[in-house]
C-alpha cells in the first residue's frame, strides 16, 4: 500500500520556512553560491515526508520514528511536490518527485 | 570563522540550546503547511535535521546543501521545551571534487535523549573562498 502526500511550493514558504538572507530566500546569495535561483531547503522536502509518516503511523511517529533519506534533485519555488509512502516489509520506501516525476529525495523509514 | 582546512574528524559542537516557542513551531508549520494535530503540540521531529545545521554553522557559517539526513526519534518534543544539542563531525571528504561533512547530532531534553540527526551537506562556500 502506498500513501501520498501533495504540497506546491511558494518563495513565501521557502522564506518563511527557512529565514531571509539565504540561499533558500535571496537570489543574489543562491547565485553566489553558484545556484541559478533560491532552492527550498531539503528539510522541507523532508517535513513534508515526516507529515506523512505522522499520517501512517500516529503518534508513535514521535517515539519510534526512524528515517533516512538522500536528497537528489532541488526543489524551486513553484514547484509541486508528492511524497510517497510504500509499505514494505521492513517499513516504507519513501520518495518525492515533482510534477515531471523526477526524484527530488529517496529514502527509508520504519517504526523501531 | 572555521574554515574547511581546520575541521577535522572527531571534532566535537555544543553544547547548544534551543528553546521551542510557539513562534517557531507556527513559523515550520506554516512554512510547510503541515496539518497533522500532533504537530500542533509537539514538534515536528523532523526539525532536528535544521538544528544540525545551526549546530555546525556556529563554528562553519555560510549556506551548505544537504546530501543525506538520518533522524532518529526517541520521545516527543512539547512546544515550549528546550533542547541540548551537541554534535561531532564524522565525515570529512571530496566527493566529485566537492567538499562533503557529516555532523552526527544527540538531542536531549533534561538528561533525556528525544531526537538523533546524521547530516551530510555539501560546503559549496569552501570552493569559493579557495579553501580546496
């Protein structure tokens, strides 16, 4: 069984999310750090995953949670962002992809 | 300002401490429109991969780019409690002719351990300062 969740992505999320005056809010700071335009945080990417595996697990998220994920791809303002859940047998295959279905973060979480 | 040259392996953060208001909980919930009702009362665990990087950008600031991030989940996390971070680097390479750390976090309220982070970013500002 697989769980999803659907979030788009605003530059006022991404400042909001992680502050002004960096490479997540200002597009002169992402440029000089070789970036074409702000990139949203990769935690947010991973908060979003976090929300789902509150939604499939509960509580018991807080306490038992495990999770662990690579980050592949960036995240832009504008983007629309699905995050998935599969159920395996030792947990969940978790992935998030935007809406041209390319991978943006890919990882595993389980309840210990 | 630490610079790339001098970190090292085994080198230790912290202690830090973060007080969870209620500000910042409404400014990660509103940021990613998170609707679940347990994270209106304890915070979403998931934060703790942010204050890794705090952790590390207290001796090593300027932006870094995550790779990887692991969490481990131990108790809940109330708004309004502080948390005790402290951290030891445990990776330090190029990869691809980039500059990659990893900073292994403890998150304690009390004596308690609550939350754990392994983070792995990559520094671009190293490469822009020269440093490698």
């Amino acid at each position: 069984m697989t769980t999803e969740l659907t979030k788009h992505v605003t530059q006022d999320d991404m400042t909001l999310y992680s502050g002004p005056g960096n490479i997540h809010s200002d597009i002169d700071v992402a440029r000089r750090t070789g970036l074409e335009a702000p990139i949203a945080q990769g935690m947010m990417t991973l908060a979003f995953a976090s929300e789902l595996m509150t939604q499939v697990c509960g509580p018991e998220w807080l306490e038992r949670g495990e999770i662990s994920v690579k980050f592949t791809k960036p995240v832009f303002a504008g983007d629309t962002v699905t995050v998935s859940a599969a159920a395996g047998t030792d947990g969940y295959d978790v992935k998030a992809v935007n809406r041209s279905g390319q991978t943006l973060m890919v990882g595993t979480a389980r309840l210990r | 300002m630490g610079r790339w040259t001098e970190a090292h392996v085994g080198e230790t953060f912290g202690p830090m401490e973060f007080r969870l208001t209620e500000k910042l909980q409404q400014r990660y919930i509103d940021g990613t429109h998170n609707a679940i009702p347990e994270h209106e009362r304890f915070f979403d665990p998931s934060v703790a991969g942010n204050f890794a990087i705090y952790l590390l950008g207290e001796r090593y600031p300027g932006p870094i780019i995550h790779s990887h991030q692991e969490l481990k989940y131990f108790a809940p996390v109330a708004v309004g409690q502080t948390l005790i971070a402290t951290g030891a680097l445990s990776l330090k390479e190029m990869r691809r002719e980039k500059a990659y750390v990893a900073i292994d976090c403890d998150f304690r309220v009390g004596d308690e351990l609550v939350w754990q982070a392994k983070m792995t970013c990559i520094w671009p500002e190293v490469h822009l300062r020269g440093e490698v």
